[in-house]
C-alpha cells in the first residue's frame, strides 16, 4: 500500500462509522478529485461541544488534502421552527437571532475547521424565493411511506403521537440543500443517517451525481452512558474556559478514555493500540492518561500555555483542594442573600430550579462544608463552591 492509499485508508476509518458508498467515494479520493463537503447546521442553538468536534475534525483532516467545506446555515428552516428530528418542534427565530446564533456558532466552528478553506452558504440564498409550486415539486418526488421508514418518526406514529406535516418537509429541505451546493459528501452523525440517504436520493433524480455520505461516531458524554449533549448536561463545550474544560475531561469515566483518544485526538494508530492495551492490562493510570488527553484538547482549542495553566490549576483546587487564585467575587444583600438566589445571579448556574437542584444533590459547598438547605443565608465573607470548579466570593 504506497503512501496516499494509506492515507485515504486511514482518512475513511479512524473516527468514521459508516461511508456510502465507501469503495466509491476511496476511487474518487485517489484519483485526485477535488469535492465539495457539505456540512450544515441549526442555528436554533449556538454551542458546540467535543461530540460536535468529531465531525469537525474529519473535515478538517480532508481539508489538508485540498478538498473544499461548504458550510450551510440553516437561516431559512430556524425561522419557521426546524424540529431536526427532535420529538418536539422548536421554537421560530427571528432573523436577527438566527444571525447572532449563527455568529456564535462559526466562532466556535473555525476553531477546528479551517475558515479560509471553508465557503459559507446561507439556506436562504435558495429557499428565500421559494414558491408553493417549488414546495410542491419536491414534495412529490417522496412518499408518506418513505418518511415513515425514519425511525423517531415510525416510533412517533406506532405511539399514536403527533407528526406535522411541516416535520416531513425538513428531510426534503436538507436534501434540497444538497442539490443547491451539488455537494459530493455529506458529513453526519449516525443519528442523521436517514437525512443524509434523503438527499443523495434527491441529488439522482434530479441528475446530479449521487453524494457520498460519511457518518461519524456519537461520542459518549462524561456521564458515561448516553451520547454528549447540552440538554443532557454531560457535554464538554468546545467555548468552555480552558481551566473549566480540562476539569470536565478529568471527570470522564475511564472506560471512555480510549475512544476519547481515538476520535478527538491525532495520536498514530500504534499510539493509540498502546493505550488500548495499557488500560486492558491496567499497566497505566488512567488520571495521568486524562491529563495528558487534556493537555491536548484545550491545547489545540486554544494554545500549550492554556492547557498547561489549566492542568496546574486543577492540581491545586481539585488535587490538593487549595483555592483559586483568581476567585471572582460577587456583592451579597438581603435581597439575594438566600444561597439558591445568590449562586443564580452571581451566574453559577442558570436558574433558581438548577440551583435548588444542585444544592439538594450535595454539589454546593460554603466555606468547604456541604450545604444542601437551599434556603441557607449568605454573609460576606462566604466562599461558594458549586461543582468542582466553579467559585464565588460573598463581598
């Protein structure tokens, strides 16, 4: 196998579940063909996490061998409420919001993808003068039949619960999206692989050449049981603060280190079958084996001195329990000296029911004593600590 065979092998099976057509779309890689990858997304939501990151990944690696990114924004669908194969419709956004979410978005997109390699499209660009007879063509090339096969769907239908008609249609929009960017490969995870299969029907019967798909593995979240995900809340933020995101890894169950490695970092192959082996026969430890997994990840979303910063401050406020040096502080007053109130505002959580949560599952400590009565009142003085690394100072 000479060197570019390797490389297209490598490209095609580390970190990927599945490719449609595998052999066809290997034929095409070797034979020097430029293509066009498609990668959308929701701008319903701004936040990427390191299961985001997978997929980022992957295209940033084909970028390296010359291919070219295309970036949809799904501006049009996040206005009328894009469900996206969630069991519940999502809310309309106005296009400002879209705009800003989008905005966010890309900051966080660019940090892995290459941004002066990547050509950004906006869904409106095509289906801003989209008309009813446009809508109906579409809808005609597909049946009721076929939508069904989707599973969330088909589980939604045999449980007699509800499906709009506007949810088919998403399906066929990002098919659509496919036709408009005459996309070659289209990246996803798993869970969208009914989506993807839609659009490379679409692209046949409209006579452009079919494209490839290539899915990646769901990354298992640092609860250690089901894929990473923000509502969930056992996600690691690709945004998160360097200190903050290396305390998350350090949190990952051990079983979960080898695929960690294996779909977030650029370690070789014989590195990566050391580590499987060391964990297997327990000849390793597994925390040095999460700092050095964490070194590499914030170093490469931010820079070696960051990661390095962050990996001493979790040696001392979490391995040895000092307290930071750089606590920041926030006034107490009668008005929110009640402990669930107090951590709300200061911003440690995100709403009074989460930190009333948070306090009855023992998670909050004042002045390095558990304190699970969410009603307990503050003084100045009081040191808040919620989680393992977030923390207040009453003044």
């Amino acid at each position: 196998m000479d060197n570019d065979e390797a490389r297209v092998e490598s490209l095609l099976k580390r970190s990927v579940a599945e490719v449609i057509v595998e052999e066809e779309l290997k034929k095409r890689l070797l034979a020097g063909e430029k293509l066009r990858l498609k990668e959308g997304f929701d701008p319903s939501f701004t936040d990427i996490h390191l299961g985001h990151m997978v997929g980022l990944r992957k295209l940033r690696q084909f970028q390296e061998m010359g291919h070219q990114v295309v970036l949809i924004v799904g501006d049009w669908t996040a206005q009328i409420g894009d469900p996206s194969g969630q069991s519940v419709t999502r809310p309309m956004l106005s296009a400002e919001q879209v705009k800003q979410n989008a905005q966010t978005y890309m900051e966080q997109f660019f940090k892995v993808v290459d941004k002066q390699k990547t050509e950004v499209r906006w869904q409106s660009e095509w289906f801003g003068n989209f008309s009813l007879a446009d809508v109906i063509r579409l809808t005609s090339k597909f049946t009721l039949a076929q939508m069904l096969a989707r599973e969330d769907f088909n589980q939604r239908y045999q449980a007699n619960q509800p499906i709009s008609i506007t949810e088919f249609l998403y399906p066929l929009l990002q098919a659509y999206d496919s036709v408009a960017i005459q996309s070659d490969v289209e990246f996803g995870g798993t869970d969208q692989k009914f989506n993807l299969l839609v659009g490379r029907e679409l692209q046949s019967m409209v006579g452009q050449r079919p494209q490839n798909i290539l899915m990646t593995p769901l990354l298992v979240g640092t609860d250690g049981v089901k894929k990473m995900s923000k509502s969930l809340g056992n996600y690691i933020g690709v945004a998160d603060p360097p200190e903050e995101m290396f305390g998350k890894i350090m949190s990952i169950p051990d079983d979960l280190l080898y695929s960690y490695y294996e779909l977030l970092t650029d370690i070789s192959d014989e590195a990566l079958l050391n580590i499987g082996i060391s964990l297997n026969n327990e000849t390793v430890n597994p925390m040095e084996m999460k700092k050095q997994l964490g070194l590499i990840i914030v170093e490469n979303l931010y820079d070696r001195t960051s990661a390095e910063q962050a990996e001493e401050h979790f040696r001392r406020t979490i391995q040895q329990k000092e307290l930071p040096d750089d606590i920041s502080e926030y006034p107490v007053n009668p008005t929110n000296a009640c402990l669930k109130d107090y951590i709300f505002e200061a911003g440690l959580c995100k709403s009074r029911g989460e930190a009333k949560r948070l306090i009855t599952q023992g998670a909050v400590q004042i002045d390095g004593r558990v304190i699970d009565d969410s009603n307990y009142t503050l003084s100045s003085g009081n040191i808040i600590k919620v989680g393992k690394r977030r923390y207040v100072k009453c003044i």
